[in-house]
C-alpha cells in the first residue's frame, strides 16, 4: 500500500515538471505588445502581437503587396484614441478601432475599421472603415527582429525587418 502511494506521487511528480518545463519552454511566436502615448491631448494605444521574422522575407511575401494585412497576428491589431484626432490631416473620432495595412512598396494605406474585436482580417468589412489615410512606405537601415508600433511625439511608426511607415497626427 504503502508503494503504491509512493509510486503514484512520484508519477505525479514526474508529470508536473513535465508540463511545466513544456510550458516555460515554449516561446510565444507572436507575443502581445502595446505602443501607447499622448499627441496633442490626445492618449493613443495600440494593442497588437508582434510577430518574429524568423528568416522569412516579409514584405510582398509573408506580406503581400496590395492586400489588407491585420497589422500584426492573431486578433487584428487595435488603435484607440481618448479624443478626436486628425491623422494625414483626416478626422478620426474619438473610440476603439481595429487597425489594418494595405502595405505597399511606395505607398500604403493605413485603415481604421469600426469593428474594434476581430480575428485577423478573415471577416474584414470595408464597409466599416471609419477612416482610410495613405503614408508613404519607408526603408529603415535597422532591422526588426519583431513587428514594433511606437507613439512619436507628431503620430505613430509601425517597423517590422527593414520596413516602415509613419502616420502623422495632430
């Protein structure tokens, strides 16, 4: 009797290191991020997963040219703004929106969706764009590894492997 208590705590023992080893050893492929800052008033945040390049070429192959991308992975990345904004110059009202990228290799179009709580861009409306502005697409000497958005004193980044693109806000 008493063995067999014995073996079965030792099983039991054995199987918790297991599934906590597992678990700490797995890195998360996209893992959650946040961007936030203050423009003009005005408390931007920018919830999103910042997926790893990994080798891959990204832009006009993981990331096609001239197609809607949810702008990070997993849930489509989220913009919201305590106040009403105007980015490029166009207004966009205070709320949550799901933010997506038609990326290209001049120019690409930065879209703020009503529907703030989606997965990706599988069920993307367009009917719900609030607001579609064009920034110009930059080359960045500097490599990320990881897709970062960063709040800049006049607008927001995003940068992802030698890519980039800048909206202005005020």
């Amino acid at each position: 009797m008493k063995t067999s208590m014995i073996n079965k705590l030792s099983f039991l023992t054995v199987l918790s290191l297991l599934v906590c080893i597992s678990v700490y050893a797995q890195e998360k492929a996209s893992p959650a991020a946040t961007a936030s800052g203050e423009i003009d008033g005005a408390t931007i945040t920018i919830n999103y997963s910042s997926p790893g390049v990994k080798g891959r070429q990204i832009w006009g192959d993981l990331v096609p040219f001239g197609k809607v991308w949810r702008a990070g992975a997993n849930d489509a990345t989220t913009f919201e703004t305590d106040k009403d904004i105007k980015v490029e110059g166009e207004t966009l009202p205070a709320g949550k929106y799901s933010f997506f990228i038609i990326p290209g290799e001049e120019e690409s179009v930065f879209i703020f969706n009503s529907v703030a709580k989606q997965w990706g861009a599988y069920d993307y409306d367009e009917s719900k764009d609030v607001l579609r502005v064009t920034v110009p697409s930059m080359e960045s000497s500097t490599m990320e590894e990881r897709l970062v958005y960063e709040v800049v004193e006049d607008g927001f980044e995003v940068r992802w492997e030698y890519g980039m693109a800048k909206a202005n806000i005020e």
